[in-house]
C-alpha cells in the first residue's frame, strides 16, 4: 500500500518535472495540452 502510494508520487513528480514542464516531449499530458 505505501509502495504503490510512493510511485504514484514518484510518477507524478516525473511527469511534472520540477517547474511543472514536462519531462518529456510528446507524453500524453503534453500531447493533451495542445
């Protein structure tokens, strides 16, 4: 349970980046955006 919790963090954090652009190019939040 705290596993699955601390990756769905992890992948959250990634997928942000760390001043909120994605990481990267071409994912599917980036893809969604425009």
């Amino acid at each position: 349970m705290i596993r699955a919790l601390l990756i769905t963090a992890l992948l959250g954090l990634a997928a942000c980046g760390a001043d909120g652009e994605p990481i990267r190019p071409g994912s599917a939040e980036d893809v969604a955006a425009q």
